[in-house]
C-alpha cells in the first residue's frame, strides 16, 4: 500500500480502533427511539384493525389495506431517503424522516373513516421506511470495526421493545375497559411520542466522517468529527492542497481525477489488504461506485432478496397474529389474544433480539442468518405437516415461539445490518435503501395476503408457505453474501480511494 493511501487510512483509524463510548451510544438511542415507533406502528394496527371491524364496518380487504399499508408506503420512503442520503449528506435527511412518521402517527388518531386512516397510515409508513434507510448507515459509518455489527444491532433491536409496547399497551386499555371508540385512537397516538423525543437530536447530529471523505472529499471536516467522537486526533490531516480548515474540494468534479485507465486503490483494514480476490470495483460518474458491477450486484440480491423473504414471513405472521391466534382458539378473546402475542414476544422474540446484539461480531453475520432461516424452516414446517401442528395449542404455540426466536436471532437482525457495511459510501444510501424497499415490499405482501390464505388454506397452509419461503432464504444467504464481521467498512465494501482524495491527504 502507498504512503498516500495509507495516510487516508490513517484518518479513519481512531474511529475504526476507539473503544465504545458516549457518542456511540447517542448515535444508537438517537436511531433506535425511530425504531421503537417503527415496530409499535407497523404491529399496533393489527389489533386496532379488529377494534375498528364493527367501527368503521370493515370488511376482510379492508383490514388486509390497513395492515399492510404502511408497509407498502415504506418501500417509498427507503427508496427516496436512501437515494437522497447519497445525494444530499446524511445529516440533511436525519430527522425529517421521523418528523414525517410522527406527524402520521398523531392524524391517525384523528382518522374519521377508513379512507381516511388509510392515507395516514400510508404518510407513517414513508417515515417508516425513510427510517430504516436512514439510521443503519448512520450508525454503520460512526462505528468502530470490532463493534459495528453490535450498534446497528442494537439500533435494530429497539424494534423488540416496540413488538411488546403495542400489546402491552393495548392490554392495558383492553383489560381497563376503555371504549373499542377511545381505545385505538390512543393507540396509535401514542406511537408520536418516543419518535418525537428524537427528532432534535437527529437534526443536531454531525455529517458521519465516511461521508465527509469519501464523497465530498473534506479532509479536515472529517478529522474534526473523528476527534469529536474519540477524543483522538488523526495522523492524517491535508497536505496543503486546500487551505487549513476549509473544506476540500468535491471529488469526481474534473479538477483532479484519477489519470484515464488508472485504478484507485482500496481501503483496506490498515495494512492495505483487500478482500481476497476481489477486484477493484468500477466507479460510475462522479467517482461514485456502480451497484450494477461486480462484487456489488450480487450483494444487493443477497441483502434485498433475504430481507424480502425474510419479511414476508416475518410480518404476515405478525402483523396477523390476532387472525391467527382467532382461529387457532376460536373462543378466546381479543384481550386473551393479546395476552398470548405479548407473551411469544417477550418469551421468544425479544431475548433474540439482544442474544443477536452480543453474538453478532463474534459469530458473525452470515451464520446467524442461514441458522435463523434454517429453524424457521423446520419450525413452520413441523406446524404444517404434524397432524395437530396447525390446531393443538400445545403444539403450535412453542413451535412458533421458536419460529420466532430464531427469526429475531437470525435474518430479521442480520438484514438490517448487513446492507449497511458491504456497500461502498457513495452508494451506501441507496444500496440500502433498495435493500429496505425489497423487505417492506415482502411484508407489504405477508401482511396483505395471509389473512386471504388464512381464509382460504388454514394456519397449517400458511405455515407451509412460510417454510418454502426461509428455504429460499437459506440459499440466497449462503450464495450471494460476504462475513464483514470484524472489517473496516472500508474493507467490508470494497471502498476504493479515487486518486483526487489521496493526493489530498498526507500523515503528518
């Protein structure tokens, strides 16, 4: 490696080596009050949909809009902010999107009719799916290289205490008798508040040094914000071609592009190692890396594929589950079944979610998601094949439980984390942008379909289907996704360092 190239290097090395700290874990709650909201808004509508069936004269395809809606809108929303992080900085975008999915969650509470609770529910589901796009690169490009996949985790797995808030909460004003007319308008209302508590501190946040470097080619902005996260000065620092303190100028402009033909060097793990194998990929105009190209067309397959398949299974099972806990006791009710989903939440889900966090960068991302896909696999499939899976309750109920602690320790975490490390800075955005997109687009269709296959093949039908698909899942795993567990980002993307950039940056 050049002395040139190391001396980018050495400005992300205090970020990449720095011991968790305080600005870590704001970055992480900052992201993962959004989180919360997300998990809260999206599953809380399962239940009201059945306070409002004799309210607003609900019929089965309109319950099925109203479950899946804002999933729908969310593919919208990932696109859009994941496009225009690459495009505008990350810092302009964080906060709008949570603004957006406040102001839905508060009209909600105010709809009058079910048209009119539809389009609310589609204006939360933008800020929903600007969320996702958002807040895992954030999160991904503050990081260190030995903890990256425990923050994004931990952002992820907010999403955990929203899954047992919607049916803890909901609970409460079941079993205190709040009117079915009073009781879902403070339901979802509620989703505003934890979203809200966040929207300053996003819009506060400093522009992530990857950002700064790779795309504007800002060389003391980012030493500025590596010492203000580690309270370490970088060795690096601008050679005198821009002036001290001012920003250097963008890359790919035609004022110091690589020679014709000559190719950047990577970034590599700080002794300039490059993924084995792998060639330099081309970048497009502007400097900016080609999702197109190889290595990083077959990523986006494996990172948009697995989490379309992985949220088809996850949220029509969710997202359904008082239609599935309705047939499965018929005689129970609506705050029995609510008691039963918080139950396989607290139980099953959410210790997956955080036994995910701590083993994440130490068995690694792809191993947890192909085991993940594998036992919900065999789990659905012993609920469709065993004679009682689909109707005994001490049957179904622990194999489902299972299907879910290994969808929270398995492919529901590792989707999100993976689409914001193996990606170079210039297409992280939208790379995981299209990633968020194919996974809302999975749980619009989960949520919108199964309650039509419930009706029409039975829970045993339904969880056939749920098998095939993890199946798929397990291939596309194993095909098409690399291990960044313990990488640089830089490594773990396959980050070339255009020759503009280079000529910029020297050790001092």
């Amino acid at each position: 490696m050049s002395d040139q190239t190391a001396s980018v290097t050495e400005l992300y090395r205090p970020l990449d080596e720095a011991e968790l700290g305080r600005k870590h874990w704001l970055t992480v709650f900052t992201a993962g009050m959004g989180f919360f909201t997300d998990a809260y808004d999206l599953f809380i509508i399962g239940t009201v949909t059945v306070l409002l069936t004799p309210i607003f004269h609900l019929s089965t395809d309109k319950i099925s809009l109203l479950n899946s809606a804002s999933l729908l809108a969310s593919v919208a929303g990932a696109l859009t902010f994941g496009r225009l992080m690459d495009r505008l900085g990350r810092k302009r975008m964080y906060g709008v999107e949570v603004a957006i999915l406040v102001a839905g969650a508060i009209l909600t509470a105010f709809a009058w009719n079910f048209v009119s609770l539809l389009i609310f529910r589609l204006i939360v589901g933008y800020g929903v799916g600007g969320d996702y796009a958002t807040s895992a690169v954030i999160t991904s490009e503050y990081a260190n290289k030995r903890s990256r996949g425990r923050l994004v985790g931990s952002v992820f797995a907010m999403q955990g205490l929203g899954l047992l808030a919607g049916p803890a909460i909901a609970s409460i004003f079941l079993g205190a008798g709040v009117p079915n007319s009073i009781a879902w308008r403070l339901m979802l209302g509620l989703g505003a508040i934890p979203a809200a508590s966040v929207i300053y501190l996003r819009r506060k946040i400093r522009e992530t040094p990857r950002y700064t470097l790779s795309v504007k080619g800002d060389v003391a902005a980012t030493a500025s914000t590596v010492a203000w996260v580690t309270g370490q000065q970088p060795a690096a620092h601008g050679n005198g071609s821009s002036p001290a303190g001012a920003a250097s100028p963008p890359l790919g402009n035609g004022n110091g592009s690589s020679p014709a033909g000559a190719a950047s060097p990577p970034l590599g793990n700080g002794n300039g190692s490059s993924p084995a194998g792998a060639a330099s990929p081309p970048l497009g105009n502007g400097g900016r890396a080609r999702l197109t190209s190889k290595p990083f067309l077959l990523r986006l397959i494996g990172t948009a594929g697995s989490w379309f398949l992985m949220d088809i299974a996850f949220y029509g099972n969710s997202v359904s589950s008082p239609l599935i806990l309705k047939l499965l006791e018929p005689s129970g009710t609506l705050l029995d079944h609510t008691l039963i989903s918080l139950a396989i939440f607290a139980v099953a889900a959410f210790p997956g979610y955080w036994l995910a966090v701590f083993l994440m960068d130490r068995i690694g991302r792809k191993r947890i998601q192909w085991q993940g896909f594998a036992v919900m696999t065999l789990a659905f499939a012993l609920i469709w094949l065993l004679p009682d899976g689909a109707s005994a309750v001490g049957v179904f109920l622990p194999l489902f439980a299972i299907s879910y602690f290994f969808t929270e320790f398995g492919p529901n975490m590792t989707t999100f984390v993976y689409p914001s490390e193996i990606f170079p800075t210039s297409v992280r955005g939208t790379g995981d942008g299209i990633s968020a997109a194919a996974g809302k687009l999975g749980a619009f269709l989960g949520a919108l379909f199964v309650p039509h296959l419930l009706a029409a093949v039975g829970i045993s039908g339904v969880m056939g289907v749920m098998a095939g698909v993890s199946v798929i899942g397990i291939v596309l795993t194993l095909v098409a996704l690399p291990e960044p567990k313990g990488q640089t980002l830089e490594l773990a993307s396959a980050e070339r360092v255009p020759e503009a950039l280079v000529d910029q940056v020297s050790v001092g």
